[in-house]
C-alpha cells in the first residue's frame, strides 16, 4: 500500500516514541531528510534552543528547547536518545500562524555527566519533527562547575624603592569556568580604570608602573567563579626613600679656637619606610683664615698649646695600633677547629684484621705509619678570599701504636653522643646553621690519607674519599648531609627542575689533592635532545652557581659528572652543597614518578583512608614517606609503579573507580583529583599525594575491591587494581622494608674499598703506562663503560685510580671482584697475578 509522502515524518515520530516507551534501550537513531515536494517553510525552527550551562554542587540544571511548527520534540546527549518518561512536554498552537508548537525540558544531573567526564565533554541538543522533515538544535555543553583551593602561584612580598616598577604574580586555582581575578589594596578593591598608574595583565599580575608611597599596603588576589571565591596569601609591598642630603647652612663666624662650621640636614627627602639614612657628615669644619684669626695664633703660648696637642695625638694613634694588633693575633687563635684533638684520638683505634687464610692465602695486612703526625685543620669554614691562608698546627705523637704481630688496620666509633655533639659544633658556623638538627640524614667520621667512605643509609647517598685524597700527615673531620628542599632555597628559572637531592660534603676549604666522589640518586630520564643538565654548588655566600654543564666537560674543569640511569658520581675537589638541576629543552623532557598507595593497617572505624603517593623515583624520597607512614600507621597495600611525568604544563590526575556499592560508600565528591603541574614539576615539594576516603556500608566488611587510576593529562598513567581483605592481608608489607647499605654510615681505612689496597696500587702501576697492544687504562674504561669522558680521566696523574674510584662509588657494598678481574684479564694482563698478595710484599 503507498503512503502518502507527507504522511513520513509523522509515522516515523510516532515509532520513535513508541521505541522510547519502551525499556530504554539506548543506540542511535536515523535523522529523516526534508520530504521530497514538502514545503521547507513548514520545517520545524526553534524559538528555544537549549544553552551551555554549569552544574554547581549536586543541583541539576534544567534544558529547554521549543519549536513550531513541531509534533515531536526529543533530546539527544552524547549520541543516546534520552527517554521519553524523562521529558516534560508542553503542546500548543502558534496565534499567529496556527501551527502547532511543542516546549520540552529535560533534567540533567550530576551523576550523568560524571560517567563520561574525563573521556570527553557531556553535549545535549533537541531534534524536533514536522510533516516536512527534522530539524537539529544547537548542542549544549555541561560542565561540572569547581574551583580548586590552592594558587597555582601567589604574590611575594617585596620592598621597593620610589618610582621603582611593582609587578606581582598570580596564577588563580584551575576551575571551571576559568576563575575571574581582581587585585584588593588593603582590602579595598583596586581599579585600573580609576587609577592609571596601575593595570592587570591577562596573565593577572597586578603592575604599578611607578611606586608611590600611598603604594605600600597589603595586596591580595583574589579569584572567583560561581562555585566559590578564594583569596591568596597576603604580600606586604613596602615602598621606601632613601635620604638625601640638603644644602649645606653658611659658615658660621670664626670662633676663638681659630675654627668655624657648617651643617646640613638629611631632609631632601628625608628616609622614610624603612629606607636608608643619609651618608657622611651633617657638620662640617675648618679653620679660619681671617688675619684677626692668625694674629691671635701666632703668640707663643698658642705654639706650644698646639705641639702639646699634635703630640697627644701621635700617643693615642700608636696605642690604638697596638691595641689592634693585638686583637686580630687573638681573633687568629679563635678560629674554629675542624677537628680537635680529642676527636682525632678518639677517631681511629687500632684493631688488628684478621682474613681467613683458609679463603686467601695470601694474607694481606697494612703495617702503620709510625711518621704520621697529628694534624688540626684551623680557620674558618669557607676560603677566604683576602685574608691569609688556612694554618695547620703540628703536634708531635704516633696516631697508631703497634699491636703485637705486627699487623695494624684502622677503626672508626661513631657514637650517637659524638654525632649529636658534631652536629651542634658544626651549627655554630655561619655556613651551616641549615644542617639538619637530627642525625638520620647526616653521617661523618675522621680520615686521614687511607681514605675511606660515609653513606646516609637507605638514600643512595655516599661520599668516597679515596686513597691519598687527603694529604699525609693530615686529619679531617668530614661529613655528609641530606636537606629537605624546604629548608634550602634552590632558585630555579623558566623550565628548570631539581632531578636530585641536596646535599652538603664539608667542610669547605679543606686541601684535597684527589678528587672525592659523591654519589646521589635523580629522577630524570636524560637524553641529549630534551634536557639540558647542570650541576649546580651553593657559594659560602649562600648563591647558587653553575659549576658543571653535563656534556660539555672539559679536562680543565674542576668537576665531573658520571651520569647514569637513576644515579650521578661528582668528582670534585672541592667540598660543597650540590644538586643535580635539569633544564627542559622540549616537551619531551620526562622525570620519573615513584606511585605509592597505603591504607590503615588496623581500620577502627567505617571510614578507610586510601593515600596515593606521588614522589620522585629516588631512595631519599621513598625513605620520607616510608618514615612518614610508619609514623601514621601505615601499609603498603600495591606493587609501587614508575609514572613518566612530560614536562607539557598538564597537571597529574587521582581517580577511584568500580567501588562496590553494595559494601562500600565513596566520601570523594569530584569525578578525579589533581596535582597542579608546577607542584610536581620543580621538585621542591615533598610528599605529595591524594586521599580517596572510603566508607564501609557494614562494620563487618573487610574484603575491597577497586581500581585506582593515576595518569598525566595527554600523557603517561598507571591503574591500580586493589583486591585485598583490609583486617589481614600483608603480602605487599615487606615490599620496601629498609635495608641496611653495607653496615655503619662512616668505613675508615682499607674496609671502605672492596679493591684490597696492594692489588690497587699493582692494577695501577701495570695500566697507567700506554700500551700499543690497548691494554691499558682506556680500553678498561671501555670494558667498565666508562668512556663517555675519557678526557677527563686522561688529565689526572693516574687515570686508572679514577677509574677503580669510580668502580668503587657505583659497586660498594655489592660489587663483584671476579668481573673486575675478568675484565682486566681480558685486557692480557695476568689476573692471577694481580689479584693475590705475596707474604714478602705484606
């Protein structure tokens, strides 16, 4: 049977709905063409259409569409027809025209949007039907409406003289819609329009072009949407003058000491906030020159008062030079020691070593040297640049006394009363007040020319002071500290990032006559192409100054720097605070995450705690929140993942998802949590990481299942499946229990190097000259692939000594003597002979 062609779009309307009555079933349908011979006048048009619109809290937002001539009016949200019981629908007739018009509105809720929030944006638009054909509506977009609490950046305080330029950052908290900015001058709003001498910046810096004194105030910005309004930290402005003097008074009449004056005021302008005073004298004088002036002095009693004078001068300058001199020979004897005496007595003892001759026949013993004299390093703690050179006071005494048998070696006690005492001498010293009170992050020991090692446990943090790195006859006292990166300010500029810890060797000044080597972990992930590296050493005046650009080395640099996968070895002679610092040269410039997530080991209440850590991937980070979670009463209860973060300005996204509902209440009232880029990217702040709260529905439930998904915007991400019983399961506890690094913080002597000192010294003798066949020094630096740099090896007067130190600082306490002497082997020197030790030469 034929159908009439006006009569298609009705049918089709009526089997739609129909369709939507049903059970809800959601795919897309087909949009009908005009019908062929229909008049286009009577398509349908909107007189509303439905609007983008922000979702605030929990409140649903409400979407209207009306369109005449219309028979059918349906939504549409992300491709899905919504069902018809979930419109309200309103008929009418046009008064004008006749035709039929149709409203309808739906409701849109929060819950609705959050189930394809993050994938893409959540739209809505109208489609209605006539008997000519169908006609689209603009889409309307949702959106969660937030604003974060946190300022991606807040003003500073600052202090600045008159006219001088006033610029104050501020980065509002993400939000949407985007946060709107205003600046309030003591609480009063400020307005560029009422005031030229001030504007706002589109990135929302507040500018005072000119500093007036009415400028000093305190500024606050402020960012608001209509989700909430915050405030940013105060910043005081100070605006300061700086004193100027007047002009100077006439002089006044010539007085009967034969002198007159002048003086001047410090009021043109006078200092004010703050500013500094004038400079020089307010009263100046000079002796007349009137003839009544020099009849009068020319009497003899006038000649002989004034020699008088001239002479107590001269006594009293002769006495304040005397007196000087002997101030500064006693400011010379109140020069802090290094290391005093009864440290050094106390610092080394003589223990004998006995190795099992059954494993090594060949017994190796070091006999003392009787020669050695104590040595007391005095002077302050940074070279000075003008003023004598650091003096050693020499005492006469053996250091070591010999032990029956004739075999001595070196012990090293380190109390914990000696390394609470170290500390607080240390803290005395300008240079060091920011040293860490506690002793956990800070090791040190005495040494002298044997060398020897200090490592801060469980931070991939050590120091390896070689043989012959400090001067015979002398003993230092030397530590090693780890700094929280608050407590040290590290400037960075534009995409520069901190890969390492901070960390101080000292003291400075001390005479090294071989490089050390600190060895520390970074979380880079270093590539020619996309970082810019540099080593970076605090003066004794507290700046930070480039001291190495990693690949760019040359022989005649004082530094050194082996770069590999999660670890850097400095060379240096001169001891210092340091810190690995990386410049992104492309978006492709990655730091490695560490993600950690702990619970409660014992779960009391309904509510449980899921915390998702977000650190860099080195020892000392994980040593802090692993400290911190003890102390919180936490467990590990997921495999640790790496998360490549890419320097791309896109914050790092915390999600929980697949909770059961059943068991389990999420308390999370946002679809994902965030960390603001700038937090994670210049690695001065510690511990960061989410909480996902979590409430049980029983207090019998135990068992939890859940994924969390952690992931860069348009970047890297980890998902995290939790399936584990809350009351008993501890599989993954022992994941990352700390593990002692090869005993004592401070080693002393030959127990600090794995390399016995006599097979050193032979594997030195036999590589260091060049060899035509290649076995030498270079082509072991090859096979330990240490070649990056061979020139910097090649200019210290033995490059095989550099070499077996850095084997050392990469291997200890774990490395593997059999490959290093395979390797040297290889090279067609004797191994044998190289690696045993006859009694004769003991």
């Amino acid at each position: 049977m034929a159908v009439r062609p006006g009569l298609w779009p009705a049918i089709l309307g009526i089997v739609l709905a129909a369709w939507l009555r049903g059970s809800g079933a959601q795919q897309s349908a087909t949009v009908a063409s005009p019908v062929p011979g229909a008049s286009p006048d009577l398509l349908p048009h909107f007189l509303v259409e439905p609007e983008d619109v922000y979702i605030v809290k929990n409140k649903p937002v409400l979407l209207v569409c009306k369109a005449v001539p219309a028979t059918q009016i349906f939504f549409k949200c992300n491709g899905e027809w919504v069902r018809q019981v979930d419109h309200v629908t309103e008929r009418s007739t046009d008064g004008s025209s006749g035709l039929p018009t149709m409203e309808v509105r739906i409701n849109v809720s929060r819950q609705q949007v959050e189930k394809v929030f993050g994938l893409e944006e959540y739209w809505c638009q109208c489609v209605a039907w006539s008997s000519s054909g169908t006609t689209k509506s603009q889409k309307a977009y949702i959106r969660i409406a937030y604003l974060r609490k946190n300022f991606e950046q807040e003003p500073l305080a600052k202090e600045v003289s008159l006219e001088q330029g006033i610029v104050l950052p501020c980065r509002p908290p993400e939000g949407i819609p985007p946060a709107e900015v205003e600046w309030l001058r003591n609480e009063d709003l400020v307005d560029p329009s009422l005031d030229p001498n001030v504007y706002i910046t589109r990135e929302h810096s507040l500018v005072v072009r000119q500093a007036r004194l009415a400028d000093t105030a305190n500024y606050t910005c402020v960012a608001k949407n209509i989700v909430a309004r915050r405030r940013s930290a105060s910043a005081a402005v100070i605006v300061y003058v700086d004193g100027s003097w007047g002009s100077w008074s006439k002089w006044s009449a010539c007085g009967l000491d034969c002198t007159h004056w002048r003086s001047r005021e410090c009021s043109d302008p006078a200092p004010r906030n703050g500013g500094e005073e004038c400079r020089g004298a307010d009263l100046d004088t000079r002796n007349c020159t009137s003839d009544l002036c020099l009849h009068t002095a020319s009497g003899p009693e006038d000649v002989a008062l004034y020699i008088g004078l001239v002479a107590v001068a001269v006594c009293l300058i002769l006495l304040l030079l005397v007196l000087i001199l002997i101030y500064c020979r006693k400011k010379e004897g109140l020069d802090s020691d290094v290391a005093d005496s009864s440290i050094l007595t106390s610092g080394f003892q003589p223990v004998s070593i006995k190795p099992n001759k059954a494993d090594n026949p060949h017994l190796l013993t070091i006999q003392p040297d009787l020669s050695t004299t104590t040595t007391t390093y005095q002077g302050s703690l940074c070279p000075r640049q003008d003023g004598p050179s650091p003096k050693f006071q020499l005492s006469n005494g053996h250091l070591l006394s010999p032990l029956g048998g004739g075999r001595h070696t070196l012990h090293h006690s380190s109390p914990t009363s000696e390394a609470e005492d170290f500390v607080s001498r240390l803290s005395t010293q300008n240079y060091f007040r920011t040293l860490p009170r506690g002793t956990s992050n800070m090791a040190y020991g005495t040494f002298n020319f044997l060398g020897g090692r200090l490592m801060i446990p469980n931070t991939g943090i050590s120091l390896l002071i070689p043989p012959d790195a400090i001067p015979r006859g002398k003993i230092y006292e030397i530590y090693l500290t780890l700094h929280k990166p608050e407590d040290v300010r590290l400037p960075l500029a534009g995409c520069q990032t901190l890969l390492s810890p901070i960390v101080s060797c000292g003291p400075p000044g001390v005479l090294l006559t071989r490089p050390v080597i600190l060895a520390m972990d970074h979380c880079g992930e270093p590539s020619p192409d996309s970082w810019s590296l540099h080593l970076k050493k605090q003066s004794c005046e507290g700046s930070w100054e480039d001291v190495l650009h990693l690949g760019e080395e040359s022989p005649s640099h004082l530094y050194y720097c082996q770069l590999e996968a999660g670890a850097c070895y400095v060379f240096t002679e001169q001891l210092g605070r340091f810190a690995l610092v990386g410049e992104a040269l492309s978006v492709a410039a990655t730091k490695r995450l560490k993600l950690l997530l702990f619970a409660p080991v014992a779960c009391t209440s309904l509510e449980y705690n899921i915390r998702v850590y977000c650190l860099h991937d080195t020892h000392d980070a994980l040593k802090e929140v692993l400290q911190l979670e003890k102390q919180l009463g936490g467990q590990l209860i997921q495999e640790p993942r790496v998360l490549h973060f890419k320097d791309s300005y896109h914050s790092l996204r915390l999600s929980i998802h697949d909770v059961p509902s059943s068991l389990w209440k999420s308390k999370v009232l946002v679809s994902y949590q965030e960390i603001p880029f700038y937090h994670i990217w210049n690695g001065t702040q510690q511990h960061l990481h989410c909480t996902f709260t979590l409430e049980r529905v029983n207090p019998s439930t135990s068992d939890l299942a859940c994924k969390v998904w952690v992931w860069q915007v348009e970047g890297d991400g980890q998902s995290f499946n939790i399936n584990f019983n809350i009351t008993k399961d501890t599989r993954f506890a022992e994941l990352l229990a700390l593990e002692s690094e090869g005993g004592v913080p401070a080693l002393v002597g030959p127990s600090a190097f794995k390399i016995p000192f006599l097979i050193r010294q032979k594997i030195i003798t036999s590589l260091d000259p060049p060899c035509s066949r290649g076995a030498d020094w270079r082509t072991l630096a090859q096979k330990l692939h240490l070649d990056s740099h061979l020139s910097f090896f090649a200019s210290k007067p033995s490059p095989t000594a550099m070499l077996l130190n850095l084997w050392e600082a990469r291997h200890f306490p774990n490395g593997n003597l059999g490959q290093l002497a395979a390797a040297v082997a290889g090279l067609g020197q004797p191994d044998a002979g190289l690696f045993t030790v006859s009694e004769a030469e003991c």
